[in-house]
C-alpha cells in the first residue's frame, strides 16, 4: 500500500535507496560516489518529508517517490522513485509514478520534470512509456551526466 513517508522510515529508505543505486548504477557511478546508509538516513531524518510516498509491503519499505515543486520552473518535479531490486517488475513503481504525478496534479501542476542519468537506459524506457520525453536540458550530476525529462499532467 501507498502511505506518507514518516521519520521513523528513515533508515529503510536509506537502505533501500542504497541497494537500488547499487543495483541501478554499479556500471554508471564510481563507488566514492554512491550514497551511503548513513548519509541518506540523515537526509530522511532530517529533510523534508512533504511530496515523499512510500510502498509499505506488510511493514517493509520496498519502494519510494518524492515529489513536489521544481525549483527554477513553474513545474512540478519527480525527485526520486525507487523500488527494492527484489521487488521491481511487480507494478510498485508504476504504481508510486501515478501516486506522485496524481498528487502534482491534484497541486495545480500542469506539466512536470525529472532528471534520470543519460546512461540509464532501464529508467528512460520505464519514464518514455509513461509519457515522458527529453526537453533538452542537461546536467552534470553526482553520477555522470543528467537529462531532463517532461511531461504533461493535464488531460
């Protein structure tokens, strides 16, 4: 089931982002560079929680979205989706997308952006199929370079 993310998740977010970098960009990103349990357990401990959705499986986290305003456009923004690697192809990520595009919607949002590595071809084929295309902004990101990825929220 989808429920807010709480502080008392902290630490399973953290872990499950850890495992889902590691499965997702152990070719992609150096490991000096990968996030830590410690690092993200703080950020979950101590950030904001508002627009953050967890997929609670029987007291286990094993997805999470976080999603809100975009900082320099009038756009909503997808920050992070991520599914335990044990637990993806079982819809949770399809069904957190919804979730968090739904709630940007439900925010007056009209169109919203993501930014994925350019070499991650397994996240661009899951966002291309749910209506998200490249809108021609780049980035150089923790990992390596980033594309922006939009798309529109109203029908």
């Amino acid at each position: 089931m989808i429920r807010a993310a709480t502080r008392a998740d902290a630490r399973a977010i953290a872990e499950l982002e850890v495992r889902a970098w590691r499965w997702a960009f152990v070719d992609l990103v150096d490991e000096a560079d990968m996030p830590t349990v410690d690092g993200r357990t703080e950020r979950w401990r101590t950030g904001p929680l508002d627009g953050a959705w967890v997929w609670d499986q029987d007291g286990r986290v094993v997805g999470v979205v976080q999603a809100g305003p975009a900082t320099d456009e009038p756009a909503g923004r997808l920050r992070g989706l991520y599914v335990d690697p044990a637990a993806q192809g079982a819809g949770i990520g399809a069904a957190l997308h919804a979730h968090a595009l739904a709630r940007l919607q439900a925010d007056g949002f009209t169109e919203a952006i993501l930014w994925v590595f350019a070499a991650n071809g397994h996240a661009r084929e899951f966002y291309a199929a749910r209506g998200w295309r490249p809108d021609g902004g780049r980035a150089d990101g923790e990992g390596g370079p980033e594309l922006r990825l939009r798309r529109t929220l109203s029908a």
